[in-house]
C-alpha cells in the first residue's frame, strides 16, 4: 500500500500559525495536495482536542 503523508502540520492553537489551520481547512488543502494521511501536531492542547 502507497501513501502520501505530512505528519506535521501544526494546528491553530501554536504559536506564529495560521487562525485558518482548522480541522475542515486542512482537510480541504491536504486533499488539493494529494495526501492520503494527515497528522498534527499540539495534538495535547485542550482546545485542539475538543475538536
């Protein structure tokens, strides 16, 4: 099986990163760049969890 990754994407919630950096937006961007998995990174902050 072949996949396309980026495992760093920082979320909204870090610091110098975009407000846009939502879970719909870079979903929508991760499908325009052909990935197939996406993970983030401030995955232990409290806001970024409760999405």
């Amino acid at each position: 099986m072949r996949f396309i990754a980026d495992l760093e994407i920082h979320s909204r919630f870090a610091r110098a990163c975009s407000k846009d950096l939502t879970i719909p937006n870079i979903a929508v961007w991760a499908v325009k760049k052909g990935l197939t998995v996406c993970g983030t990174g401030d995955f232990t902050h409290p806001l970024w969890m409760k999405e």
